[in-house]
C-alpha cells in the first residue's frame, strides 16, 4: 500500500485511543483536549462521572473556561452509553455516533471533532472488547 501524503484530503475527527489508568490519563488527554479547543474544534470526552469531573477540573486547572466552551458547544463532556447494547459495547453505534458528532460539528462552524474517553471506563473492568454483533 502506497500512502499519498500529498493528498489534500482533511480529516474532520482525532481520536485518542488511551487504555492506561484513569489517573495516568489527564496528563495526555487534557494537552489534547486543549489542543482541540485552540484549533477549533469540537471536543469530547467520554467517560465514568468521576473521570468526568477529573477532566473538568484540570482543564480548569489549565485556565480553560469550561464552562463558557460548553455553552458554545466547543466542548461536551459526557457518561452518556447510548452506543451500548444490552450493555455490550456497540461498535456500530459508536462509529454511527461519531459520524452523526462529526457532521454536527462542521456544520456548527468547528473543524470536526476531537474525541477521547476512558477506555477502561468503557470496556468494563476486564478491560476486554466485547462486541454486540
């Protein structure tokens, strides 16, 4: 496979995939964040409440207004499972998700949509992808 990297296609979604410990996470997942918001993007992070809150509070930390990004739609955090099925994770409905997430963003006026979360938050405490079919 050859990679053209002269292609002007652009890509309207990053993601950051992160599988380490929630508490070793906000040291890579909010300088991402950040950086999303800086570059216009819509950003979110999916996770436990708990991490949630944590992500919150460093953003904050870091002297982002999260509560003004939230408000203009920049930023989305959220416990949100909708891409569950029968409590199995759904990877068709989260990649249905996300193109829905990525549409709505650009047609919002942001560049696309820069997604993290808590994988081990998502997965479930073995840690193991389990796929509804």
């Amino acid at each position: 496979m050859h990679l053209d990297l002269t292609s002007e296609e652009v890509s309207r979604h990053k993601c950051l995939i992160y599988d380490g410990h929630p508490t070793q996470q906000l040291p890579v997942v909010v300088p991402f964040l950040a950086d999303g918001l800086r570059g216009n993007w819509r950003c979110l992070y999916l996770g436990s409440p708990e991490m949630v809150q944590m992500v919150e509070g460093a953003l904050r930390h870091r002297g982002i207004d999260t509560v003004s990004e939230m408000k203009r739609g920049a930023l989305l955090l959220s416990s949100e499972r909708s891409h569950l099925k029968d409590g199995l994770f759904d990877a068709r409905a989260m990649i249905k998700g996300l193109c829905e997430l990525i549409d709505a963003a650009v047609r919002d006026g942001f560049e696309g949509l820069c997604t993290t979360g808590d994988m081990r938050w998502e997965l479930g405490a073995d840690e193991k992808l389990r796929s509804a079919g």
